[in-house]
C-alpha cells in the first residue's frame, strides 16, 4: 500500500512514507490505536483509511499542536478560513509577515498560526528555543502549502477520523491509560539525537529513562506496541539500543535520504530502529519468524 497523500502538518519527520510498513506488523483486528506522541499522526491517519483499527487516540504533550488537531477534527472549515487569510495576507505584507506571525503565535499559541509556521518555515523543519519558542525561519523559495489544498485535506480529514477519535494533551503514559491488549500503541517520540544537544527540534525532549519506564509498563500490562526511536544516519549512530529488560524485538527499518543532510547539502541515508513488543508478536507470529540477520534490515 502506498503511503497517504492526505497530510494536514506537513512537518520533517513524519512517518506519512513509512506508514505502510509500519502498519503492515499491526495485528488483524485493534480496538484503539493509540499515538501518544501524534505530531504529524501519520501513522494514524494511514490506519484509519485502511480500517485498521476501530479508534484512535491522538496524544502529545505540545498543547497547540493537539488543539489544532482538535479544531481539524471537529471544525475543518475553521481552520481552512483562517490559514487562507493568514497564506493571502504574506503577498501584501511581505518579508516580515512570518516573523510577525511567528511572534504573534509565541505570545498567543494560535493553533492555526503554528500550522502556517510549520507549512512555511524552511523544509518544514520546526524549531524551538529552550523556553519552548518557535524560532525556525521562513523558507524563501516556497510560500507554503496553498489555502485549496488545505481545505481539501482537512476536510477529508475530518471526515476519516470525527467520531472514533479522541485527542489528548499531556504524558504518554498518561495518554495511553486506558489501553489494553486488544488496543495497539504507536510511538514516535523525540529521538536522543533531537532532545539533547544544539539540534532541539521539538518543544519539549523526552529522558531516555522516562521511555523505558514506560515501556516496562506496557510490557508488565502485556500491552502491545511498535517504537519507532533512533537509528543511523550515514555513519553517525544515535543512541543505543535500549536495554535487554524492555520486552521487545529490534528491526531497522530503512528511511531513506535524510532531509536534515539535504538542507546541508549532504547525502546520508537514514536507518531508524523499529522495536516491536513480544506481546505483539505473539499475535503475528508469522512475520517474526526471523532470523536475526533478517531482523537487521526492514527494507
């Protein structure tokens, strides 16, 4: 299956191009598919197009994020109005119109503003100072995506997900609290490599330990999941492999090239690790039945 071409956040590091694979280890039937730390909800977004899950929980701990996911859910033409004056307005205003937009959101996290600024700033790459500030700059050879196309992926949106979605703001072992083992967590949280560092590309990081933690729980409950969480990029490693005690197998699962190297002017391909909860495989014991050079690679 192809990945999805209805895509309302458009931000670098979505998961909308691997989402076929990754949905392809979900098991047969999900009550609630769980994504505790949404962004983009690609993996959401594929799933209920394809009827893999009965309901879904959208999660993060950014609170203007899940407010705008909020306002696609439950009012597409809200928030198709309100980019197209904030897109129009750019023409007449001209340079400055991002950075008073920009300013504008860091004062008042306008939900519709921080999709403007994620649609128009460079290679849809967001940035945050370490007072939660949006700081990326606007990308000067693009004006973002169009006011049309917006309405039409809200709405299609809004129509996939309205009355089987709940959304949630805060920690993800908070969202996913009243998950069982017949429901399914996705999680994509913030990698090692972007929470620590100069390379802040999110509001708030998230402690390694922290993870683990919560992954102790969830294979205590015998709750099943898939983690998307570090990798290789090129030659440089981020992070590693999380410890023995987590319940759960390894894959590396090819991304491709990495649009981070791009705006560098680099090439480096990136290999992000995949790790599947045993209580999930146990469920689709077919496709684990790999050997551990197969496991290496999940092309």
């Amino acid at each position: 299956m192809k990945p999805l071409s209805i895509q309302p956040i458009p931000y670098q590091g979505s998961k909308r191009a691997l989402a076929p694979r990754i949905c392809s280890l979900f098991p047969k039937k999900v009550g609630t598919l769980y994504e505790p730390f949404a962004g983009s909800a690609a993996v959401t977004l594929f799933a209920a197009a394809h009827d893999l899950a009965d309901e879904f929980v959208i999660g993060d701990c950014y609170g203007p994020l899940i407010e705008l996911w909020k306002l696609i859910i439950d009012s597409p033409s809200e928030v198709s109005e309100r980019y197209a004056e904030v897109w129009h307005a750019q023409f007449d205003a001209g340079l400055s119109h991002f950075k008073d937009v920009r300013s504008q959101y860091n004062e008042n996290s306008d939900p519709v503003l921080l999709l403007y600024l994620i649609a128009r700033c460079v290679k849809n790459a967001v940035r945050f100072n370490k007072e939660g500030k949006f700081t990326q700059s606007a990308d000067k050879r693009r004006t973002g995506m169009k006011p049309d196309r917006l309405t039409r992926t809200v709405h299609a949106v809004s129509r996939l997900l309205k009355g089987r979605t709940t959304t949630f703001h805060g920690d993800f072992l908070g969202c996913v609290g009243g998950s069982s083992s017949n429901d399914l967590v996705y999680m994509d949280p913030p990698y090692y490599g972007t929470t620590y560092g100069a390379d802040k590309r999110y509001a708030s990081g998230l402690e390694r330990e922290r993870l683990v933690d919560g992954l102790h729980h969830l294979d205590a409950e015998s709750i099943p999941y898939i983690l998307s969480y570090d990798g290789q990029l090129g030659d440089k490693v981020y992070g590693e492999p999380l410890p023995s005690t987590v319940n759960a197998d390894r894959l590396a699962i090819h991304a491709g090239r990495s649009s981070q190297a791009t705006i560098s002017g680099k090439f480096a391909e990136t290999i992000e690790s995949l790790y599947i909860a045993r209580s999930l495989n146990a469920l689709n014991a077919d496709i684990y039945r790999l050997k551990p050079t197969q496991q290496r690679l999940f092309a």
